[in-house]
C-alpha cells in the first residue's frame, strides 16, 4: 500500500526546530528526533498538509514553502510504501505550543548530526539548503538503513 505525507523542516538562523517522538506508545519513530509533518489527508495538497501538520504539531503558522524533494521509502513500516514531500521553511509566526507528538526543540544545525535520527535522516538534511531538488529512495530493513540514492532536479 502507498501512504502520501509531509515532512517540514523549520529553519531560524542557524537553528533547526525538531520534534524528539517521546510521547506516542507505539510509535515508529519512538525515541528519535524528526522534522514535523504527517500523512496527507483526502482531496489534501502536499503544501496545505504541511502547513495543517506543522500547525497542529507546533503552533506556528508557515508561509512560503520551499519544496526540497521528494523521498520514497519504500516497505518502510514493513507494510507500506511511503512518498514523503520535504519542505524548509524559513517563515513562521506564532507560539510553540506543547506538542502531542512529542517534545519540540530548536537545535542548533550543528548539534542535528549528534541526535538519534533515523540513518537516513544524517544523509538527506543536509540537503536542505541546496538550491536542487532530490528525488531520493531510502531502503529501511527492521529500522536500519540498506541503501540509498538520490537523483538531483
């Protein structure tokens, strides 16, 4: 089965705001720090998931999306295919709210390699501030990485 969702990075400055996944039994991505984001919903573009995600996870309202890519991780929860649109954002108002996902932190971009991300995660965020587009496939076995490649726009 194919699943369609958003992953969303918010940059201020040097800083990236991530999302450490401490609070969801069951959870995938338990334990690990990601970007904000989520699963599209019916008749939902990419853009307005990303904005309804980022919102409902942080508080902040999003403007200007910046398309980064694209990534198909194929088999990822061992039952689904899934298409993930990568956005940056660089424009934000509002408050950080008390996230239901997990515990929201602006982490300088030189501490994001120091986090436990999952593998894929260390590869593809330093893409972020190319002015390409990917198009990248990450194979996932049991959580651990296989392989990757990327193709560039």
């Amino acid at each position: 089965m194919m699943k369609l969702a958003t992953l969303c990075y918010l940059k201020d400055g040097d800083k990236t705001l991530m999302l450490h996944r401490v609070k969801k039994q069951g959870d995938m991505h338990l334990g690990k720090w990601n970007g904000l984001g989520g699963k599209l919903e019916n008749g939902e573009t990419p853009e307005a998931c990303a904005a309804r995600e980022v919102l409902e996870e942080s508080g902040l309202t999003v403007a200007n999306p910046n398309l980064k890519g694209f990534i198909t991780f194929p088999n990822f929860d061992g039952a689904n295919d899934w298409y993930v649109f990568v956005y940056r954002y660089d424009e934000f108002e509002g408050q950080l709210i008390d996230s239901p996902e997990g515990n929201l932190e602006w982490i300088s971009n030189e501490r994001l390699s120091e986090l436990p991300l999952w593998e894929g995660d260390r590869i593809f965020m330093e893409w972020l501030d190319q002015p390409a587009i990917f198009s990248a496939v990450f194979k996932y076995e049991s959580g651990r990485l296989l392989d990757w490649s990327v193709t560039w726009y």
